[in-house]
C-alpha cells in the first residue's frame, strides 16, 4: 500500500501535490478529512484538503462511514474479535466554480462530505455535525426515500 505522509498542523504542499499526482494517474486515495484520529471516537472538524484535491483533480467522492476500531485493540487482549462496520455513501460530485469562489467553497463542499459521513454512521458517532444543518437536510432525504 503507497503512502503518502503528511506533516501535521500546516499545509503540506509536498503531500499534496503527490495526492493531486496520484488522483490525476487514476488511483484511488483513502482520506481521513479531520486530519487526525478524534480521542472520542467521533466526528470532528472536517479539514478543507480532501475537497481541495477532489476539485483540483476533478475527482468523484466517496464518503466512508467507520466504526466501532476503538474496540480493535481491546477485544484482542482478551483474544476476541471486535465489531467494526463499514458503509460506503453514494458519490459526491464538486460543482465547477470560478477561482474567486474555490475558498469559500472548500469550506461548505467539506461540510458536506462530513455530513454524508455523518449519516452513514450512528447517530453516538456524529460528534461535532450531529446538529449540523445539512445533516438534518440528508435525514429527512433519507426519510422520504424509506417511506
């Protein structure tokens, strides 16, 4: 598995500009959004790199909803195994915007692959966008495609 490192706590020009290359060659990039492993095992802020890349590449999104790895290590102490769910989310398509936009459009195209994180995942897992308003958008979505 290739790796792409990135140095924590500042924009890493390096790493992405190998994830753009890679993007551009066709290959599939797994991205963790908040950019860190969260200590409560739940959502935090997304950061704006991953819709930084999928635009710049114009590349298809597909959220990822995990769960339940905080029970990895500890069911293997006691030589069990560990209920981890995985459920992948339909594709997120970025809109074509001028360069003037790209900024403030980061911010709202990241809270929106955070969302459909969200809702792929239990609602004790949804830490900071549990009350996000475009979480409340997809559920009654969600809703209406149930009934």
């Amino acid at each position: 598995v290739g790796v792409i490192w990135i140095r924590r706590g500042e924009a890493d020009r390096a790493a992405l500009k190998a994830a753009l290359m890679e993007l551009k060659r066709g290959r599939i990039l797994g991205i963790a959004p908040e950019g860190t492993r969260s200590r409560s095992h739940t959502l935090i802020t997304g950061k704006q790199g991953t819709a930084f890349l999928a635009q710049r590449a114009n590349v298809s999104i597909y959220p990822i909803g995990l769960w339940g790895t905080e029970n990895i290590v500890p069911a293997w102490l006691h030589l069990r195994r560990a209920d981890v769910h995985i459920v992948f989310g339909e594709a997120i398509e970025l809109s074509a915007v001028s360069a003037d936009e790209r900024g403030q459009r980061w911010q709202i195209w990241t809270d929106e692959i955070m969302c459909r994180i969200a809702i792929l995942l239990p609602r004790s897992y949804r830490g900071v966008y549990s009350d996000h308003p475009r979480l409340r958008e997809l559920e009654a979505e969600t809703q209406k495609v149930a009934t």
